[in-house]
C-alpha cells in the first residue's frame, strides 16, 4: 500500500536535505506554483518558520573568526575563590582547606590548588576574574548569563545557543547531520532556551552517558534494537500510516513527514556515527578522564568537528554548594580540570582551537567568605557581585587575565565586565552581529543583545584579548 | 445491495436532515463500508470510510445554520465523522484523555440515537475536565512556580487549585473573572491573587496589559499609549508586600500608595506597614492619578470614585453584557479551543482590522453565553453537539481558500506534550514519575498521575519540553507549539523512554495471556491506541510482518504498538 505520506515527501526532500527543516520559505513556496489551499495553508504554517529563516542579519560585523562554540555551564554556581581567582592571603576564614594556588605556565597567573591541568594550558586562555551582575538568582543569572538581557521583561528571550542555531543554523541553509545546538547531556531546565524563538531553536539534550560502555543518544542509539529490526518496523509502520490517504494534500502531514524522514537520516544514517566515542583510541579518552565530563568533552570536540555550530555541555553535577563545599569541590574540580584541560590540548593539536571558542563559567560565583555557621557547616553561598569566566579560542587570546578582584574576591577592583560584554565578544568573533533583529512572535523590536535596555550594564567588549 | 443501502434510508426516513451529505458519496461509503463489514476485503478500502458516516445523525442546530450558511454560499458540503471517529475526538477535546478499549467499543455498539449527546453530557462532568480545562487556563494564567513569573511553589498550588475548583463547578464566568480581578490577600492562601502576582511586569501598564490581554482577547501592545495608560490607572493602587513566610506576598488595594514615575519599569515599592490596611481607612482622598483613568473603550473618568478599589470599577466595566470585549473573547477561545482555530483568529488578537470569519456566529456564541448566565459548560455542550464539531478532517473543497476559516473541515492538531504523553502512557499501561528539584522545597507528583492534571508549569520534564509545552511566561495562546520537530520524532521512534514503556507493557502482557489469538490482540491494540477497529488489509499487513522472521513473538506486538503510537492518526487530533 502505498502511502500519501511519501508522495508528500517528494517535494520536500528536494529542498530538505540537511537539518534544515522543511526548507522550503513561504516565497519558496509560491515561486514553485505552491497555490493551492493547502499550499496556501502549509505556507501559513510555516509562517514562524520562514519568518525566522528570512531574517535579515543586518549589518554584519567583521568576518569571523570561530566558527563553534563550547559552553561549559557549571550550573549552580562555582566559587571563584578556590578556583580561577585564588585568594590565598585571605585567611582561613576565606579560603577553608583550599588555602593554596599554583603558578602556571603564564609568569604571573595563578590557579587555585585543584587545577593543575589547567594550569599547563594557561597559554590558551585567558581567565575574566572581573565578571558581574550583581545577581543572585539561580533562575535569574542564569538567564542573564545567557541571553545577555535583564530577567523581567514580556518575552524570554532566546540564549545565545538557540541564537547560534538561528543565526549560524538554520537561517544560513545549515545542512549538518545533528540539530545545530547541542546540550551534552541533560537540559538544564530552568529557563526556557529558545526564548519566543519556539521550540524548533530548542538544543537537541543528548541524554545517555558518554561515559558509558555505549554513549546511548536519546532518540539515535536505541538499546537492543538491530538495524534490520529498525528498517522492518519502519516498513511496517509506512505501510500501516494510511490516515494520509483519507486526507490528501494535508499540509501538516506533510510536515510531520519531513520531521520523520530527517529523524530517520540521524538513527539509521550517518549521524550517529558522531556520538560514537568508542572510535576514539583509549589513551585520548584516558587524557579526558574516564568520567561523564571528560567524555562529554570529547564528545563536544567530535560534534564540532562535524559541524555543529553550538554545543552546551550542562556540567553533570551541580556547583551549588551551600553546604559540604570543600567535599564537593575536591570531587568535582579535579574532573573539570581533567576534562577542560584535555578539551583544550585536543582542540589545539587538531588546529580547531582557533575556530573554537570555549568558555565556562556559572550563573554567579559563591560568597568569598565561608560560612561556618549550621546548617551550612563550611558552605558558600549565591555571589552575583563578582566571579570568574574561562575563554579560549575562537580570536579570544591566551594566557591574559581580564580585571581584578580585591583582596578577598568580594568586588570588582578594575574593569568590571558585564554579560552583555561577554556576550558581545562572542558574537563578534562569530561574526554575529549584536544588533541583529531576532523574529519576535509579535513582531516587536527584539535585538540579540540590547545595550540600552533599562538597567543593562555594559563596560565595552572584551578587546584586550580578542 | 438494496439491503444494504437501508440503513442511510431509514436515517433519512426518520426526517433527520441530511444537511452535509451528498447523496451520490454517501451511497458509495455505504456500499465500501458493508464490504468492510462482511469481510469482504483483502483490497485496501479507500481509508475515508473509516472516518466518516454514512448518514449524519446529530440534529442541525442553529449553530449549524448559521455555519451552513456560509459553507453553501462556497458550494462547500463538509462530510461527517464516523463514531469512532468522534469518540475519540470527544474524549481528547473535552477531557484531554483518549478512551480505553473498553470505553470506545461500548460507544461503537450503542444503539441510542442520540449516544453522542449523551457521551459529550457525561465528559463535561468528569474529573478530567477540570484537570485539563485548568491547564488550559494555566498556561493563559501563567501558573508556574519559577522563571520567568517565580510564583513560588505554595502560591502556584493555590492558584492551580482556585482555578480548577472553579471549573470543575462550572463557576459562572462573570464570577470567575471579577474573582482574579479584584481579589487581596495572600497569594498562598487566596489563589486567585496570584493573577498579579504571576506577572514579570508589575507596572500599572504591564497590569493593564495582561488584563487586556485574558479577558479582552486583546493586544495592548497594538493599542495606542494613550488607551493603555488610561487603563493602566485602574491598577495603580495595587500593592505588594512581603510577610514573614519565605516568598509569600500580600496583593491588596493601597489607596495610599506611592506610584513610581510615568513609564518606569520598575516594579512599584511596596507598603511598608504591616498589616493590610482595612478598606476603611480608604476614606482618605485618593492620590492623583498619573494620567486620567479611561476605559479601553474611550470612556474617561473624570476622577475615580473615592473609597472604591479602582479595580472593582474596572471589572464593573468590563464585566457586563454589554461588553463586547468580555463575551467576544471567552466564546472565541472556547471555539479555538474545540475547532482549533478562532472565529476571530488568532484568538487573542481581537481588533477591529482582524474581523471575525463568521460574525452571526460570534454574536450567536455571545448571546448564548449571556442568557445562559455565564454558563461555559453550555457553551462546550452547544459547540460539540452541533454537526459543524462533528464534521470530518478532510477539506470537502480544498480548492475552496476559506473553508477552514468558515469550519469547513476539523483541522488536524497535534496532541499537545501532556495530552500524549498520557495517552502513551495510558496505552502502554506505564507511568512517568514529575519532580521538580527547583525552587526549593521539591515538589514530587504521586506517579500515575497524568500530565494534564500538573498544577506548575515548572514541574516538568524532557518529553513535555520537546514537544512544546509552553513556558507560560506571557499568557498568549501561541505560546503552545504543536509544530513537529525532527527531534520530536527521534523520541517517539527510537527513545529508551518510550522502548520500555513498549516493552513494559502490562496492559499487553494480560492481554496476551487471556486472548492470545492474533486476531484478538490486533483488535484490541487498534481499539485501545487509535480506538477504532482494525480494516481487513491491516490485519493482513500485520499478519505479513509476524511471518517476516526479523522478529519473534513478543517483538511483534511492541512494534505493532510501536507503529500506531507513531502514526498519524495516534499523534494528531482528527
């Protein structure tokens, strides 16, 4: 039986054959005498689409430099203190057990005790000891951290991953096998990443653990189904999906079925073969360190080299140490420190260090002074005053320090750096412009990054290491 | 042959109208139909005859007329659905919920001429309306303890809550909103507060704008500065404070309060006493309004009456019959709701450049829902009663632009996240477990607990992201995307959630021990999944794969259910 979900199909594919979407524009539409109602219909569908899709980036900035991201977003809010900005003068009542710092291979900058990784690596990024926001909502600064725009406004706005898919992806005829914004592995859920953008701008969540035996993608590597039982049970289904036939010409099945063929594109094509971490050799893996972040990782650097223009990897643990800080932070630095350090080597000898940018930080840092009182017993914490980001890559220079902290890493001492500052200097090096229009659902005036919101604080971009 | 034609003729007999049928496609689908039903069928029958009917038995209502009307001027004759067809749609529409096996055939074999009265009389009054219909309006209400409204847990229970009281008592809708209106108190003891509370933008004018926006259908965003801020001055003297408890915030009237200047973004101080000031001391003369209070309408007022909550001159405004505004927008929602697509469309996008498809139907709507007293339920019960819900998906004259705006055809909607979930989850006799790790305290949802009945729109999980359940940030309709993703399917194809819910199975592992002859289970699948029965060719196809040797016994009934859990017809309301 042959069903009208393929024939449908037919003129979609002729212009989809990537992970674009029905590729196909309203004016796409048209210009192939779409005229029908249905035709008419499918066009109106695709409205938020096309309208996203056309969406003129205007005035492009200089050409760019990275052409991928990595984020590392320690969610819950990482001490800066202990970390990247160690403050071993403080005393014990600042420092705890983490009362030492370590040179690195850059005369001059120092790392907390913990990342001696990182600390022969210093050459390739630079450390920003002097971000603020003066925010101390997870929910809020996460935000703000990541759409560059103040919490409290109509509309969430996009992040600046769901931006890279709208703008890098699907709006530049983005043709890759894996959806252009990635998260490794879970979503973190708190606030909506595609903003008004909608749901197609959401990052495709990995799911499954890189770490394990087989790195099992939601939705791509199914357990204990084989290929031929994958093709068969396709077949089946194709043949008993006949609602088509009552319904010829349904615009919305006719979507439904482009989604279909482009999911079956990554299960039982080349796609997949991208998680398989398994084609790594041993002693790579081993450098990353055999543990969920390190593979993430690795399995960041394989999706970049496929193509993919933005990949956020949730790190797998939370750094919200109200209590039991030192604990946490003795189990959870050493891996970070395995993980980016091993990330950064890897990207460096493969020559896509200069391509890519990475960067890392929280949604604020953790209050410099611990505090010893119960229930916390040794916590830190939320600190939105001043905290610390890693760059690297992508025309971000290395071994620099942008900004100071005072003696006890409670206030910016010199050049404040804002997130729209951060952001802006991202977007530049990705040749996004920062004024562009964003397709807003009602047509309001929706910018990437909005320097004269109410309130938005902005210190320049960061040219002293781009 | 005669014989079989008798059943359309005795329906015709009996003086039902035949509006909606030609007579030349019904005499075809009766004689494709009977061969189905003897047996008679290794051929694929055309795949129409299984949803639609032969004779149309649901009385013409006025609705119909005035719907009719217009479809005949377009020479356009909708065809109506099949009972499996509407049994289906009914439960999905009404209740969120698809019907079990058990529940869909006693429907097919009612011989009751009016069955299908009976059966949308009987879902109005289940539990599962409420549940459904609150989450609904909780996504028009923003109820979500977190980012971007942060309600905080206690008060998203309680608003949850208050609304779904509401509509499970079918609480009059004048009622319904004078209560969200003018409501004091704490948010986490008087839900209906929380219609202030759960806004990002608690400035007179965002107020406004949300307010326009629930109850009038309307964008403020569109108007002119001058009509919202002189709606805007109706919420001027709303005040919040703190108390004590973690998060809690008393919304109340304050006569007195300071208002920050004209235009600011910032939200409003909030009072400093400690105690909500009793309406009694709002003797004092009201403070200068920043601009003159004006209804939306254009009516000013010269001053607003002293002692009286600006609010409560604004709800006495809008709620009335009068209003065009208060009855257009909930009778063009509920008609969106039901027929997926507006009389006036989008339906939160009233304005006169946006004219009804159908303004005898709207003002029909409006009547009926003015007479009735405010009566919601009797609008749902006068909308799915009528042929013009009952009518099938198939565009009877594609070629014809504005059927679709005219209700030509019962457009095909996606299961919205919740909704199908459940109805995976119901089909596979499985569960998924909702926690929320933030805000603090954790909020864990008993398992078995459907999706549909979850009072916070921050209780999520990965399924109801990625199939687009809304983030309930601005309350507008669109906010809901029911657009298919690749990545949606990549999950309903090939994800382990959904494998071990097909593997898990309970619901067929009984089935299997107590009728394991193939030909029941088939049946059953096809009753419980698409709740209908399976077509001959089906059978065949199915019986085809089971002798291909890729899979063994229990494999072929996970893949069965598989396949129809991914067709078109499980995923779209039809």
């Amino acid at each position: 039986m042959k069903t009208k979900r393929s024939d449908n199909r037919q003129w979609l594919d002729t212009s989809s054959t990537g992970w674009c979407g029905p590729a196909v524009s309203r004016r796409e539409a048209l210009r192939r005498g779409f005229l029908g109602a249905a035709g008419l219909l499918l066009a109106e569908r695709l409205g938020d689409a096309a309208r996203a899709d056309e969406a003129p980036p205007a005035g492009q900035p200089g050409p760019a430099k990275a052409r991928a991201v990595i984020q590392v977003f320690l969610w819950g809010g990482m001490s800066h203190t202990d970390t990247w900005d160690p403050k071993p003068d403080a005393g014990y009542d600042y420092t705890g057990s983490l009362k030492n710092a370590i040179p690195t291979n850059v005369t001059g900058i120092q790392l907390g005790e913990l990342f001696p990784g990182l600390a022969k690596q210093a050459d390739k990024f630079s450390l920003i000891r002097s971000m603020t926001h003066r925010n101390n909502g997870h929910e809020t600064a996460a935000y703000l951290m990541q759409t560059g725009h103040l919490p409290g406004e109509r509309l969430a706005y996009p992040s600046i991953g769901a931006v890279f898919a709208l703008l890098k992806g699907y709006s530049v005829g983005y043709q890759g096998l894996i959806p252009p914004y990635v998260v490794l592995t879970q979503p973190q859920g708190r606030f909506s990443e595609a903003g008004f953008l909608g749901s197609k701008y959401k990052p495709f969540a990995t799911g499954g653990d890189p770490n394990a035996s087989r790195f099992e993608v939601e939705g791509v590597i199914a357990r204990g189904i084989t290929d031929a039982r994958q093709t068969a049970r396709r077949d089946l289904l194709h043949k008993l999906n006949t609602f088509g036939s009552a319904l010829p010409d349904n615009p919305q099945l006719a979507l439904a079925a482009a989604a279909e063929q482009q999911a079956y594109d990554l299960i039982l094509g080349k796609g997949r073969e991208v998680f398989d971490i398994s084609k790594e050799t041993p002693a790579l893996r081993d450098r990353y360190g055999r543990h969920t972040f390190g593979q993430e990782c690795l399995a960041a650097r394989r999706l970049v080299e496929a193509g993919v223009p933005y990949v956020t990897i949730n790190y797998p643990g939370g750094w919200d140490t109200h209590s039991n800080h030192f604990a946490t932070m003795q189990r959870q630095g050493p891996q970070l420190d395995q993980g980016l350090a091993g990330l950064l080597q890897d990207l460096s000898e493969r020559g896509l260090l200069d391509s890519t940018i990475v960067w890392c930080c929280g949604e604020f840092g953790r209050t410099p002074k611990v505090d010893w009182q119960p229930p916390w017993n040794g916590g830190r914490n939320h600190y939105g005053n001043v905290f610390s980001v890693l760059v690297a890559g992508g025309g971000f220079k290395g071994g620099r320090v942008v900004g100071a902290t005072d003696a006890k890493g409670e206030e910016v001492k010199e050049r404040p750096v804002y997130p729209i500052d951060l952001l802006g200097s991202i977007y530049e090096l990705a040749g996004i412009d920062a004024n562009a229009k964003l397709p807003h659902p009602m047509g309001l005036d929706a910018h990437v990054l909005a320097p004269g919101e109410a309130g938005a604080k902005s210190a320049g971009r960061l040219k002293e290491i781009m | 042959m005669l014989t079989l034609l008798r059943p359309a003729a005795r329906s015709g007999a009996t003086g039902v109208p035949r509006a909606f049928v030609r007579p030349a496609t019904a005499l075809w689908l009766v004689l494709t139909v009977s061969r189905a039903a003897l047996g008679d069928g290794a051929a694929a029958e055309p795949a129409a005859n299984i949803f639609e009917s032969t004779a149309c038995t649901t009385p013409v209502s006025p609705l119909d007329k005035i719907v009719g009307r217009r479809l005949a001027k377009l020479g356009i004759q909708p065809a109506c659905c099949s009972d499996a067809v509407f049994v289906r749609r009914a439960f999905l529409d009404v209740i969120g919920t698809l019907p079990t096996a058990e529940e869909t055939r006693a429907f097919l074999q009612d011989q009751a001429p009016h069955k299908r009265q009976a059966l949308v009389d009987r879902l109005l009054d289940r539990p599962e309306f409420a549940d459904y219909w609150a989450m609904k309006w909780g996504d028009l209400l923003r109820i979500k303890a977190e980012f971007p409204v942060n309600l905080w847990p206690n008060a998203a229970q309680a608003y949850h809550h208050w609304v779904r009281t509401a509509l499970r008592d079918n609480q009059p809708y004048d009622q319904f909103v004078r209560a969200l209106l003018t409501s004091n108190g704490s948010n986490f003891r008087v839900g209906p507060v929380n219609f202030y509370r759960a806004l990002q933008n608690r400035t007179p004018e965002g107020i406004a704008t949300a307010v326009a926006l629930t109850f009038m259908g309307s964008r403020a965003e569109l108007w002119p500065t001058n009509t919202l801020s002189g709606m805007a001055s109706f919420f001027e003297q709303l005040s919040y404070k703190p108390t004590r408890e973690w998060k809690e915030e008393i919304v109340f009237w304050d006569p007195d309060k300071e208002l920050a200047p004209a235009g600011s973004n910032a939200p409003l101080p909030a009072a400093t006493n400690s105690a909500v000031r009793p309406a009694a001391s709002a003797a004092a003369p009201a403070p200068p309004a920043r601009h003159a209070a004006a209804f939306p309408d254009g009516a000013r007022l010269k001053r607003l009456p002293p002692g009286r909550d600006p609010r409560e001159v604004f709800a006495d405004w809008l709620i009335t019959p009068r209003n065009p505004w208060f009855t257009a927008n909930i009778v063009n929602r509920i008609w969106s709701w039901l027929l997926g697509r507006g009389i006036v469309h989008e339906p939160d996008d009233i304005r006169p450049d946006n004219p009804p498809s159908n303004p005898e139907l709207l003002a029909y709507l409006q009547q009926e829902l003015v007479a009735s007293r405010y009566d919601l339920k009797h609008i749902y019960r006068l909308i799915l009663t009528s042929r013009t819900y009952q009518v099938t998906a198939r565009n009877p004259k594609p070629q014809a632009p504005s059927g679709a705006a005219l209700f030509a055809f019962y457009p095909l909607r996606r299961l919205e996240a919740e909704v199908l979930i459940d109805a995976i989850n119901k089909v596979t006799g499985a569960s998924d477990l909702y926690t929320s790790a933030i805000p603090e305290p954790f909020t864990f949802i008993p398992e078995n607990k459907p999706a549909i009945a979850l009072p916070d729109g921050s209780i999520t999980s990965p399924f109801l992201e990625l199939f687009g359940r809304p983030a309930r940030a601005t309350g507008m309709e669109n906010e809901r995307v029911n657009r298919p993703v690749p990545a949606q399917w990549m999950h309903l194809l090939n994800s382990s959630h959904i494998q071990r819910k097909l593997e898990g199975n309970r619901r067929l592992k009984e089935l299997l021990k107590t009728r394991p002859q193939p030909q029941a289970v088939i049946e059953e699948l096809y009753l419980t999944i698409l709740a209908r029965l399976p077509t001959a060719a089906e059978v065949q196809t199915i019986e085809a794969y089971t002798k291909s040797g890729v899979v063994k016994s229990w494999e072929v009934w996970t893949d069965l259910s598989w396949a129809l859990i991914n067709s078109d017809e499980f995923l779209y309301r039809h």
